[in-house]
C-alpha cells in the first residue's frame, strides 16, 4: 500500500496516476481530519508532496508513530538537500528515504510526463516513479533535491529577467508580440512565449518559485539574489498563489520609486520559523532590517545551553544565511546591536563575533538585560544593513 501525504495541485494528479496503474493509494491532507500517522499505518511506501521544508518535517514528525521497519519514504517536494539530510536523521533507522522531486507543473503530472530527479537507493520504488514519468537516478540521497535547486535557480531568474524584459519593450514602444517573436529562435523563446500571456490556471505558483530560489541562496548568487528579490515583492503584493507569469504585470506595472519604499518581508526555510507575530528580516529599498536572532532550533529548543560560545556562533550563522540570501556579507553591517544576560559574557561573545565581523567594524550597541525571550537564552543579535546596491532588488 502506497501512502501519498499531500494533495495540493502536484500531490492530486500525480496521486491519481498512481491509482490508474493499479496501486492501492491512500491520500491525505491536512484538512482530511486523519492524523499523518493514521495514514501512513501499514505503508510499504510513503510519498510526500508538500510546499516547504517546513511542511515536511512538521509531517513527517507527526507521522512518525505510523511508520514501520521497511517502509520507505519518497520525498518528492522541493525541499533542497540540506532539509533531506535532516530528514534522514528524523526517521527510524529502519525506514528507508528517497529524494525525488520532479521537473515539471500540473499537466505534466497530470499526463504522467514529469522528469522525476532521484537521489538514494531506488531499487525498491523505481517502478512506483516510473508512473509519474521519466525518472534520472542521480546518486547518493540528497542529489535529486541538490539538482532540483541548481535547475530551478536558472530557470526560474530566466523567467524574471524575460519580465523585465516585456516592461522595457513596453516602456520604448516594442510590441510584446513582435518581441516574443524576435526571441523565437533563442534559447529564451519557449519561455517568452508561455510568459506572452498568463495563464489564469497557476500551474507553478509565484510562491512556490520565490521559496525555490530562497533554498537555492548562497552567497555567489547574485542574479539568483535579484530575481527572488522580485519575486519577494510580488509575493508581498499579494501575488504568491498566481502563477509565475503574473511576474510580468507585477514588474511592469510597479514603479521603480513605489518598489523602493515597499517593505518586504523575508522568511528563509533554512532559519527556524517564527511564531507567526514577526519575520525575521525586513527589506525596504537598499536596507536591510534583522529581528533579534538568538539560539534555538527548528523545534524550538535551545542550541548550546549553559555556553556562550556556542549560542554566539549559531546565531552569527543564522545570520550569516539571511545575510547570504540578498546577496550581502558581514561587511554590508551598519549597525549591530546585542543584548547579553551577563555582561561579564561578552568576551567569549567578541571572539566569536570578531571572526564574522572582520572588517571595518559597524556602529555597535551591547546592553545587559535581565532576561530574554526563552529560558536558557544568554545573548540576542539585531542588525541593520546597508545591502549593496548593484544585488538588491
């Protein structure tokens, strides 16, 4: 029996597909009223298709009651390589991981025609994703996922930067048609011409292409910087359940100075999720605004209890990713502000922060305060940057 987690707009075809080969299918969604490990009870094999990395481990771990020794899950989401390590380390020892996300959008699922991009020990799925379309075996668990990411941060800036396009030509009198035809014969012109006119069916949602480029982030990537940047505003604006194409009316119908003052805010799979009351950064023009960052993890626990060292260093790497994500550094830092429990703590805090911050040093605040937030939390970090101009959106 096949357990498929997730019916969204991926997660219902493919999941029909599977019935129509004659696999016995038991589907679930969150709203189904079954828990997760109800639905994976007595499984052979548990295919998820969720929106994030966050989804994923919030399913999988209530799932994990349910499962058995010799189940093995297929984590078809794009989810980036970093979240199917964790992942593997969640699951019993006894169950069995996959990584196969899927190029390709809903007609595709629909008509079994996807590339499914495996990573793992497929022998004992192959047939299973054979049904969804071609499947490429890739390597050891983790390449499906690390290729997903490194095909979706071109494809997706292509399409960001066909948008721009489009309001250039619109703003110097080019006709959208001619230009889609002008393009016809390059590689850009397949893509032109899905962008020439939005689909009103999202196929790919704007949100799901704005997260795709956040798990691709690193700190080289500055045209994978910009695109999501645009992409953030769009998201920001209202746009995240449309599909991508509505990026083209977003770029050419938001003014350069309207776009300077927007406020956008930034939530990264790859930092632990807020309580919902605050994002962890907020960009506005060529500023950057970061919330207090302290030491916890994605459950919430504290990281490195009882040692300043070890609060201080993941914090600066927390921050360093959010840093990474709009392509700035620890030298774009104009002002950094600290909040220490125990002042008499700041010199192990300094020699971790000196190995950061190695430049210039920023304008600098560090108080004492009588608590913080959580028990066991001995320092809190805000920043402010000055993003650099040329990587911002």
């Amino acid at each position: 029996m096949i357990a498929f987690l997730g019916q969204g707009r991926m997660g219902t075809p493919m999941a029909r597909r599977l019935v129509e080969a004659g696999h016995d299918v038991r589907t679930w969604r969150r709203v189904s009223g079954v828990t997760a490990a109800a639905a994976v009870d007595g499984a052979d094999l548990v295919i998820t298709m969720l929106s994030d990395p966050a989804a994923v481990r919030e399913v999988m771990t209530a799932a994990l009651p349910g499962l058995r020794a010799g189940t093995t899950v297929v984590e078809m989401s794009t989810i980036g390589p970093e979240a199917v390590r964790g992942l593997r380390a969640l699951l019993p020892a006894g169950v069995g991981l996959v990584d196969a996300p899927v190029l390709g959008s809903v007609g595709p699922a629909a008509s079994g025609s996807l590339t499914v991009l495996a990573g793992g020990d497929v022998s004992g799925c192959r047939e299973v994703l054979s049904v969804f379309g071609s499947v490429k075996e890739l390597g050891p668990l983790g390449a499906g996922a690390a290729m997903k990411i490194a095909v979706m941060s071109a494809l997706v800036p292509a399409q960001v930067l066909l948008a721009e396009t489009f309001a250039y030509g619109e703003a110097h009198g080019v006709d959208r048609d001619a230009l889609v035809g002008a393009l016809a014969d390059t590689p850009l012109g397949v893509p032109a011409g899905r962008l020439r006119t939005p689909s009103e069916q999202t196929r790919y949602s704007l949100a799901h292409a704005a997260k795709d480029l956040e798990l691709a982030a690193w700190e080289g990537a500055s045209m994978s910087a910009a695109a999501r940047a645009r992409l953030q505003e769009a998201r920001a604006a209202g746009l995240g359940e449309r599909d991508l194409a509505a990026v083209v009316d977003h770029v050419a119908g938001a003014g350069s100075g309207e776009r300077a003052r927007r406020a956008v805010p930034l939530n990264l799979p790859t930092v632990p999720a807020t309580n919902g009351m605050y994002s962890h950064a907020v960009r506005a023009g060529d500023t950057l605004y970061v919330s207090g960052q302290a030491a916890f993890d994605e459950q919430g626990n504290i990281v490195g209890e009882g040692s300043m060292a070890a609060q201080a260093e993941h914090v600066f790497q927390v921050m360093a990713r959010i840093l990474a994500d709009q392509g700035a550094t620890f030298d774009d830092i104009a002002f950094i502000r600290t909040y220490l429990t125990d002042m008499e703590d700041r010199r192990e805090y300094g020699e971790v922060r000196r190995k950061y911050i190695t430049g210039t040093p920023p304008a600098s605040t560090t108080v004492e305060v009588s608590r913080l937030f959580m028990p066991g939390l001995l320092l809190e970090v805000d920043v402010i940057v000055a993003l650099p101009s040329r990587r911002a959106g």
